[in-house]
C-alpha cells in the first residue's frame, strides 16, 4: 500500500506580509513603551491636569497621613489634601477632574521619584527644608507639627520629657534625627531603633518600649488607629540648651517641621497654582469648618485636634496649628547661637 505524504501547505504571500505587519506594530508598541517607562523628564502639575490624568506621591504605611488598604485605595490627611488639590486647580483651568495614580513615595526616594517625572507632586509628611529646596520646589506649607512622644494610656508615670531620664526605654526609627534629639538632652534614657515607627508602635503596645517619638501628626495617627490605648505627651525643652551650634530655650517646643507639596523645579505657575488652591483649603464657610480641619479631624480625631487647637490659641505657648500658605521664611530664619557652648 502506498503510503501519501500530506504536503504542508505554504503560507500564501498576503498572509506573510499581514503577520509581519502586526509583528511591527507590536515592536512599535514595545518601543514607545519602553521609552516612556525609561523617561526621565519632571513632570508639569499643570499639563497633567489638562491632559486628565496625574501621579501623586503619598506613603502608603503611616495611619491617619497615608495609608494603603487592602483594595489599593489611599487614605488619609496628605491624600485628601493632595485630591483637594488637583481638582481645585483643574476647576480654576476649567477642565475636568484628572484621574489619578497613587505611587508610594519613601522618604529617602522623594527627591529621585520628583526629578525622574515619575510623579507629578508628593505630599507625604513632606517637611520643607533648606536642603530640600536645592532640589525640588515647595508649594504651601499646609501644617505645622512638632516632635512629640506617644505613651500607653495607662502609664501615668510619663506626663513630661524628663520622666524618660530615669532609664526609661525610647524608641524611634534608625538614624531618627528625634531620637538623637532627646538623647542629648536626657542622657539617661536607653534608646532603641527600630526600621519603621510601625515596629516602634507594636513594641509599645507589648510593654517592650515606654515611649516613641516623632512627628506629633504621626504620632496620632497611631493613636487614632488605636482606641484607646494611647496618649500623646507634648515635648519642650526642660532647659535651656544647646543643639548643633543654636539656642533652645526653656519651654520651647522640640523640632519644628512645616510640611509642603514637594515638585519639580522651575514650574513657579504650578507652584502658585497648588497654592492658591492650599489657601481655599483653608477658608472657613459660615457656620461650618473648612475642608482642610474636617480632613485633619478625619484623620487623627476630633480629640487630638481639639487640644492642638487650643494649645495653639494659649497666649504664649510657642505653637501653633495654621501656617501661612507661601510663607517659607522659617527655611532662612536665624537661630540664636550658643555663644560656642555645647
């Protein structure tokens, strides 16, 4: 029996030229991909705005300021004031509200992720410094906080940064400038450096540690997120001192920070732009509460907001709540010196 050889049939020629047509197109497509993803240029606010869509930069794992939750959403004060943000600008262009991308922002990356184009602007506890504005822009700064510690509530023995000199156990993040800050002061306390506020919070709440220290704003966060178990204590200086070369005097609130949105340089109508925006922020409408007090209420709680009030309205205490929007002459002011004590 003669076996037949079924011969393959040959690929017709306007099938070859089709295949190689989409092969070409999905080269193009690779291609422009691969070059956006490699782009390197900073990013204008305000062209994103028009063009409906932006990348914002906020943390992802600080409770009450930015926080990612299990559905990929993010919460908190610096989100909502970052979408406030936006869509007040996109109202003043005329123009829809963009869509938006949350991209987690690290402190150490702020910087690298702002001057590569791969976000549009960061408020992510975005303190405003000296050697930040050699790199990046600020617009605001939209609130003021102070070093604080964070007690268990039933622990009525801290009430004031000098019971910590009693050996007490301080933690804080590694390299922390707060840490060191109280560890000159009180050089009795035994430090301990944890890699992130988050292992500090879990040591205090398991009677590891007495107290953390930081950021108040991140502080009550923590406590928000936690009924009950927490309390804040407010950190002044117990005598005058000296630190890195400036005066500290008695009663003085430890470290000032002013939180900004951090952007790309040389884009001033953004920044005035996302200022003006911080300033309706702030108005308070008849009868009501602006939206940036009822984000901040939201946020850490109407409790902690209501002391931080008034200890802010008490004649003489050193704090305050509200900034000026556009005011960054804190970044030039000068400290007293210590007339070279240490």
């Amino acid at each position: 029996m003669r076996i037949h050889h079924r011969r393959r049939p040959r690929p017709q020629s306007g099938t070859r030229a089709a295949s190689t047509l989409a092969l070409i197109a999905v080269l193009g497509v690779l291609v422009t991909a691969l070059t956006a993803c490699g782009s390197s240029e900073p990013r204008n606010l305000i062209d994103s705005i028009r063009a409906g869509k932006v990348i914002l930069g906020a943390k992802y794992d600080q409770p009450g300021l930015g926080m990612q939750e299990p559905d990929g959403s993010v919460v908190g004060f610096d989100p909502m004031v970052s979408e406030f943000v936006v869509n007040r600008i996109a109202d003043s262009l005329g123009v829809d509200h963009p869509s938006i991308t949350w991209r987690e922002t690290p402190s150490p990356q702020r910087e690298t992720l702002i001057a590569n184009g791969e976000v549009d602007m960061i408020a992510a506890t975005y303190s405003i410094s000296e050697a930040r504005l050699k790199k990046v822009d600020f617009a605001g700064p939209y609130l003021v906080t102070y070093q604080g510690l964070l007690v268990r509530k039933d622990d009525s023995t801290l009430t004031s940064l000098t019971d910590l000199n009693d050996g007490r156990r301080l933690c804080s993040v590694s390299g922390s400038t707060s840490a060191q800050n109280v560890k000159a002061q009180l050089p009795g306390v035994q430090l301990q450096e944890f890699d992130s506020y988050s292992s500090c919070v879990e040591a205090l709440r398991r009677d590891k540690v007495d107290a953390l220290t930081t950021d108040e704003t991140i502080l009550a966060g923590y406590s928000d997120r936690y009924p009950g178990e927490f309390k804040l204590v407010p950190m002044t200086y117990f005598k005058d001192a000296c630190v890195s070369g400036s005066l500290k005097t008695k009663g003085q609130p430890f470290s000032t920070e002013y939180y900004g949105i951090g952007m790309a340089e040389n884009f001033p109508e953004a920044v005035e732009k996302v200022d003006d925006a911080l300033r309706a922020m702030f108005v308070t409408p008849p009868g009501g509460e602006s939206p940036w007090t009822r984000y901040l209420r939201e946020s850490v709680g109407d409790e902690v907001v209501d002391e931080w009030i008034r200890r802010a309205d008490t004649p003489g205490s050193g704090y305050k709540l509200i900034p000026t929007v556009g005011d960054q002459s804190f970044v030039d002011a000068k400290s007293t010196p210590c007339g070279g004590e240490e």
